[in-house]
C-alpha cells in the first residue's frame, strides 16, 4: 500500500505554507508530531514554521534532540521564543517499507515556541514561502 511504502509521507510544500499563509492565526495554540525530516530535508521545519503562522499564542510540536541547536537558531529567526519542555524516549515501530528494525527508539525534545504578543512575525512569513520552494526544488 502507499501508507507501507511510505508515499503517505509525500507533502506538497507550497500547499502546506499556502494554508499557513491564508489561515495565519486562525488557531490560539497548535499541537504537532512532524515527521523528523529524515527522508525529506526541511520538512519538519516546514512542518513547524507552518505551525507558528497557523498560531495566535504557541506551538507545542516533537523534534529530535539532536536538531534542538537548529530549532532554536530557526526560532531566533523567527522572532519566536523557544521552551524545551520535556526530553523523552519516542519508541517509533516499523511502519514503512524503508524501516529496517523492528523498533527504534528516538531521543526527542517536546518543545514550545512563544508567539509575541503582536502576533505572526513577518519574518515567519517570508521564511514559510521560502521554505516551502526549498524543499519543492529538493523533491524535483
């Protein structure tokens, strides 16, 4: 099946940020699992960024600690504050046709980012439009 073979996993991009771009601020809090962005590089911060502008007040979303550095220089960008609220074990099954273990345990970081009173930073909104062409490019 597609879900199997992980063609589930193909995101269009330029959808996803045209939905953080006409709905921005349509919801007072977010919560979000992205995918980790292993097999689509960015996709998780397109994931988070599109979350931000969906947000009036927070986004709560999980993330591998290991990119906690990455998110919290992309969060600065994005004039967002960032709160790592927890570090947890994240037991991820195999799902897809590409697991090769049975079971992987994944260290993650569930964080929260902080919109500022005054709402969505432009600088989120430029960096949704460009990321979103990024990543498009990438998957061409």
């Amino acid at each position: 099946s597609a879900a199997k073979s992980g063609e589930a996993q193909d995101v269009d991009g330029e959808e996803l940020a045209g939905r953080g771009v006409r709905e921005q601020g349509k919801f007072d809090t977010v919560l979000m699992n992205p995918p980790f962005g292993t097999r689509c590089k960015g996709i998780d911060m397109l994931f988070l960024l599109t979350g931000v502008c969906l947000a009036r007040r927070a986004v709560y979303s999980m993330h591998k600690t290991s990119t906690r550095e990455h998110i919290a220089k992309k969060a600065a960008q994005w004039h967002v504050g960032l709160q790592v609220i927890a570090e947890l074990n994240f037991d991820v099954p195999a799902m897809y046709d590409f697991h090769r273990k049975d079971n992987v345990v994944i260290q993650v970081d569930l964080i929260r980012l902080q919109l500022p009173p005054d709402g969505i930073p432009p600088s989120a909104l430029q960096g949704l439009v460009t990321l979103s062409r990024e990543i498009e490019s990438n998957q061409e």
